[in-house]
C-alpha cells in the first residue's frame, strides 16, 4: 500500500499524519518521531492529505472542533470498529468513561476491552481517544508521547476543567 509521510505544525512543535489513497492512517502528535515505515511515492498526495495537515493544525489552534476526513483504519475486528466509531463521536470538550464508551458502543461488559482499543488508537485526535478515562474521572492511560501530561494537555485546551488529577466531570451522556 502506497502512503504519504505529511508534517503538521503547531505551537507545541512539529506532528506527523499518515494518508494512504483510501484515507488518513495513522497520526503522530507533535513531539513524536515521524514514521519510520511510510513511503512517499512519487505521485502527487491525496487531497485528504492535506486536508488532514489543515484539519491537524486548525485543531491545536482551537479553530477545529470535529474533524471530516476519510480514515483508513486497516483491518479490525467488529468490536475494535465499534469502538473507534463509537470514540470518534465524543464531542470537542466532553469526556466520558471506559465503562460508558463500551455501554454505548454496544458492550456493557467490555470496559478494559475498550480501554486495549484506545492504546492502540493509531489516529489520536481524529479518532480521541484523550476523552476517554476512568470511572473516577482519573486519567488512566495515554499511548501517545507524553502519556498523561500529553492527555491533560489535549483536554484542557478543549476546556475540561480538572480537580487536582481528576476530571470535574464525565459526562452522563451525548448527542450521537
């Protein structure tokens, strides 16, 4: 599969977005390496590539609260898909926990579950999983650069406000 190696820029530094012919594929967050597998093919890059960097730095300059781009997202399993469909739909600003993200994906039971899907998110931001924590309202695991402080940071720019290491609030529900 052919794919475009794109840089973003932002006030925190340089990111990196992944587009294949289908869609976006993969996103680094400013900070980390860019990758090490992509190609960039002599042919001219999709127009969703760079729709994606656009879309990428209007987000880090608090123009851009949702994201309309075509994804690439590999081959996955029904729950995984769920999951990522179900995340992708969190509102700019809200949060909400492990246990309802999987109740609303369609899976009571499947909490920690949900929680492996979002630590192998390959498209942090447009898919953001940074909105997903613990019932307590804790931060509970980030995969991208930086890891919590990366999480806290994404989610105070969206203005989440906390109380000491906890969320002041997760959300009952959305609008889907």
């Amino acid at each position: 599969m052919e794919t475009w190696t794109l840089p973003y820029q932002t006030a925190s530094g340089q990111g990196w977005v992944e587009v294949s012919s289908m869609g976006v594929c993969r996103v680094a967050l400013p900070s980390e390496q860019p990758f090490s597998t992509a190609r960039n093919p002599g042919r001219p890059v999709p127009r969703h590539g760079n729709e994606a960097v656009d879309q990428l730095q209007q987000y880090f300059a608090g123009q851009l609260r949702q994201f309309e781009l075509p994804l690439d997202l590999g081959t996955l399993t029904a729950f995984q898909e769920r999951i990522l469909q179900q995340t992708a739909l969190i509102p700019y600003g809200t949060v909400i926990s492990y246990r309802q993200l999987a109740e609303l994906a369609g899976y009571p039971l499947a909490a920690r579950a949900a929680g492996g899907v979002m630590a192998a998110n390959r498209l942090p931001l447009i898919i953001p999983c940074h909105r997903v924590v613990a019932s307590s309202g804790a931060l509970t695991g980030y995969s991208g650069a930086g890891g919590l402080i990366t999480k806290r940071f994404l989610l105070r720019m969206e203005g989440v406000e906390f109380k000491g290491e906890k969320i002041c609030r997760i959300f009952d529900s959305y609008e889907q």
